[in-house]
C-alpha cells in the first residue's frame, strides 16, 4: 500500500468542516431517533463521518497537515502529536 501524503489545508476551511460535522451528527441522530426499520449500521457510520471531519477540522485549524486517511486512529495520534509539538 502506497503512504498517503500529508495536506495542508487553508485556515477557513476548518469552519467550513466542523459545520459538515455537526450535520453528520444530526443525521445520525435522527436516524437514531427514527422509528423506521432502515439500516440502523448507518447511524454507526454518520457517527463515525462526524468525528473523522471534526478531528480534521481541529488539525486544520492548528495548522497541521495530516494524511489523506478515513483512519480516526491516524488522526487522533496526528491531533494529540500536535498538541505535544507545541
């Protein structure tokens, strides 16, 4: 597997990210709150899509260029070596 390169993103773009992320939230919590018999792994995933934006957003707004990866593991490691740099 090829390593993912490490982006740097523009400051303003984190706002723009945590706001995606709250939606995402909000969609798994009206999932959730659903009576419906839908697929209920979806709410899982909507959970798991707000929490990768938001760990991005955070590394985007301290100026921290990370890896193109969906890997929550690999962004929080990113997350807590930035703050442990500064």
């Amino acid at each position: 597997m090829t390593p993912k390169k490490n982006l740097l993103f523009q400051k303003d773009y984190a706002k723009q990210l945590l706001a995606i992320a709250k939606g995402d939230l909000q969609s798994a919590e009206i999932l959730l709150a659903s009576a419906s018999s839908g697929r209920k792994e979806n709410i899982l995933y909507m959970i798991q899509q707000s929490v990768e934006k938001a760990l991005k957003s955070v590394l985007i707004w301290k100026g921290v260029s990370f890896p193109m990866v969906h890997d929550l593991g690999i962004l929080l490691i990113s997350a807590l070596d930035s703050i442990h740099k500064h």
